[in-house]
C-alpha cells in the first residue's frame, strides 16, 4: 500500500534575485501551515522507518554537504543519515582537519564546496550570519544547522514534532523552558516556533542568563523555579561555557546552579513531560533520576531528529515541484 504526504515549497528566505532558491535559516523562514505540512511529512517517513529496508529513492543524485565549524554529534549524525535515507550522495566536511585550519575563510570554504555543485549545504558554524553567507556564495539551498547563539531552526521543528507526538496536540500548550536561555539558538528558535502554533511559553533562569527583553518575542521570564510546575512540558538547557564571556561568573557555581535551578523529581509534578535537546550535563541541570524516568522524552527527540531533517531536506528539494512522497 502506498502512503502519500502532497507537500508544498517552504517559504523561505531568498538568496539574491534570479537563483530561485529557498533556505531554511531561521523560524521566520516558516509559517504555521509549513510546520503542520512539515510535521506531517515527518510522520508519513517515520512510518517508512518500519519497515526493513529503510531507504527512499526520494533525492537519488543529489548531493547534501554537512559544513560543520563546531563539534556536534546528534545534529550531524541525523542529517548525514537523513540525507543517506533519501538515497542523496553526502559529504562531511569539517573546520578541524580542513584548510580551515591554514586561515581559509568561510567565504573561500563555501566558493570551493559551490563547484562540486552540492544541491543542499548544511552549515554550523560559531559565528551569526553564517548560512546567509554561504547562501550568498554558492546556488545551494542552505540549511541551518545553528549558528552562534542565533538560530537552530530543525532542533525547533524536531521538539514541536516530539511534543506532538507525546502530547497530542501543539496549540496550548505551556513550556517551561530551564537554563542557560542567554547563549541558547535552541531557545530562540523554540520560543519562536511555540508561538507560531499557538503555544505558551515561560524562561525560567537565573537573572543572568535570561536576555534583556526576551518577553518581547512573546514569552514570559522569571527566576522562580517553582514556576515550572504550571508548564506541560519542562524543557532543559544545558549551561553552555563554550560561548560565555571569559572570567565571567553567571551562577556562584554549577553545585550552586543545580541546587536552585536544576530538574530534579521533587520539582516536577504528575503528568509533565521533560525534554533536552543535548549534551546532557547530568547532575547540573538535569538529575539522572529525571533523565533516565519515563516522564523524560530526550530519546523520542533523537529520532524525531532524522525523520524531521529527512522531511526539511524532501520539502527543499522535491516539494518544491508538487512532488508527493510514496512510501511503500
């Protein structure tokens, strides 16, 4: 029997007139009925996923080109194989080892990569403006695989789905979101995206690290952990040092921090579910007891990351022209 998802373009940002190519570099680059198609896709290929020969010929030909600046584990893996899945050709490329390493610049790295005329290049990189750069420099629709503490637009399409998928439903509900929100892309694109399908959302943090009038994308802000016990989802983030200002004290300590702000059972209540988009730092923000819980869905949203980037890779690629997906 064969399944089919009708799916439709993106709506993304265009690169510069005349190329005629779609991004997805950020939320705004989506609208509520892109995340409903895009969801909806993701489950029609998580079905496929069933089956024992797990390969659609989807993008047979096509070349999908991981341009990774900074260490990942779940966000490459899942695109590579999400690519390998829809039969497309893939290459890694990373800064360490690359001609990075001898003072190439990303423009320089991204005319290189544009003459092996790559259909897809998705990009992490430290730096903001990133993937609008590489998307200036070469005819590949660019995907944003987080850049700096800007945007990471698929970790925010692969929450929604695994929200969905657990909750049942995606208007109305209410996210607590715990942690380190001031250097978090992830944040940022969650917050965007939960207001675009009508969900609620609250950043619990210390004062520190809650960004100076975040309330204006629609959220509310508090430093009162209680505060996540109204939420339905209680979504964590870890602190992360890697982008913090050196010498720059943001909590008294981390054994101070999980004491006041971390995820522990006592804090969470009958009927919520818990998230984390990863690397976990067990024992800091999150406690093992809740991690490892049935209440916790951080496995459910590694999954969902591949079905979801397989369907942001087929939208970019094939929806565009009309195309339906069949899954045999």
């Amino acid at each position: 029997m064969t399944e089919m998802a009708q799916l439709e373009p993106l709506t993304g940002a265009e690169v510069p007139p005349g190329t005629g190519r779609r991004h997805l570099i950020g939320v705004s680059d989506l609208t509520a009925a892109d995340i409903d198609r895009l969801l909806g896709t993701a489950a029609t290929i998580s079905r496929s996923l069933e089956r024992e020969v797990k390969k659609l010929p989807a993008l047979r030909g096509r070349l999908v080109i991981n341009l990774f600046y900074e260490s990942s584990t779940r966000t490459l893996s899942s695109f590579d194989l999400a690519a390998k899945r829809l039969s497309a050709d893939t290459m890694a490329v990373r800064s360490s080892g690359s001609s990075v390493d001898k003072g190439e610049s990303l423009k320089d790295t991204a005319l290189t990569l544009a003459e092996y005329d790559p259909d897809v290049i998705v990009i992490r990189h430290p730096h903001i403006g990133a993937p609008q750069l590489v998307a200036a420099a070469t005819r590949a629709r660019v995907v944003n695989a987080g850049d700096g503490k800007h945007q990471h637009p698929t970790q925010a399409l692969l929450d929604l789905y695994t929200m969905r998928a657990s909750l049942g439903r995606l208007e109305g509900v209410h996210v607590a979101i715990v942690g380190d929100v001031l250097h978090s892309r992830v944040a940022r694109s969650l917050i965007e995206a939960l207001e675009l399908v009508g969900a609620r959302t609250t950043v619990v943090a210390p004062p520190t690290l809650v960004p100076r009038g975040i309330e204006a994308m629609g959220c509310e802000a508090t430093s009162d952990i209680a505060a996540i016990a109204a939420a339905d989802v209680v979504y964590v983030l870890r602190m992360q040092r890697e982008r913090m200002l050196p010498g720059a004290a943001y909590v008294p300590s981390l054994r101070e921090y999980a004491a006041e702000w971390g995820v522990t059972p006592e804090r969470l209540r009958r009927g919520q579910v818990v998230m984390h988009p990863g690397p976990m730092n067990r024992g800091v923000e999150i406690d093992p007891r809740v991690a490892d819980s049935g209440v916790s869905l951080i496995t459910e949203q590694v999954r969902a990351g591949l079905v979801v980037r397989m369907a942001v890779l087929y939208d970019l690629l094939v929806g565009g022209a009309g195309a339906a997906l069949e899954v045999e």
